[in-house]
C-alpha cells in the first residue's frame, strides 16, 4: 500500500520508518542538524514547494536507500492515512 503525502507524492508504507511533526522536532538540535545533513547529501524530497507550509516530514527506508520527505500534510492526517491502509 502507499500513502499519499502531499503534491501528487506517495511513498510505500512498508518504507516509512517514522513520522514527524516539523514544528515540534525541529526545536531540538539534533534533529534539526539531521535534516541540514539529509538536504546537504541529497536526501531530502521536499514535496510542499508549490508555497505549501512543511508541516511535518516522513523517514523512509528503501533497499538500504534513506529518503527524508518534507510534507505539507499534517502528523495527524499522516498517521490516519498510515492506519487506514492495510
């Protein structure tokens, strides 16, 4: 199954390694220096530049592959659609 995470993206739900609220996490520093090190190596998808505010960001995993998906799409609204699916 695949889960919509916002501009036409989806990622595979065996993939997803977690879900994360932006505002929340980013006022620790290690996540935030996480994130500026996923954007520097080329990890980073950002799927909220159509002037979307990134609400949150989705940690996948995919043959070994790490991919950090900026999203538009709530936590909330995420995690429905992530329990939803079967």
């Amino acid at each position: 199954m695949y889960i919509h995470i916002g501009d036409g993206c989806c990622v595979r739900k065996k993939d997803i390694v977690g879900i994360f609220d932006l505002e929340i996490t980013t006022t620790m520093k290690t996540t935030g220096d996480f994130l500026l090190s996923s954007r520097e190596e080329g990890f980073t998808v950002n799927v909220a530049d159509r002037g979307e505010m990134p609400k949150s960001f989705i940690l996948a995993d995919r043959d070994g592959i790490s991919r950090v998906y900026i999203s538009p799409v709530s936590t909330a609204t995420l995690y429905g659609r992530y329990n939803k699916t079967t």
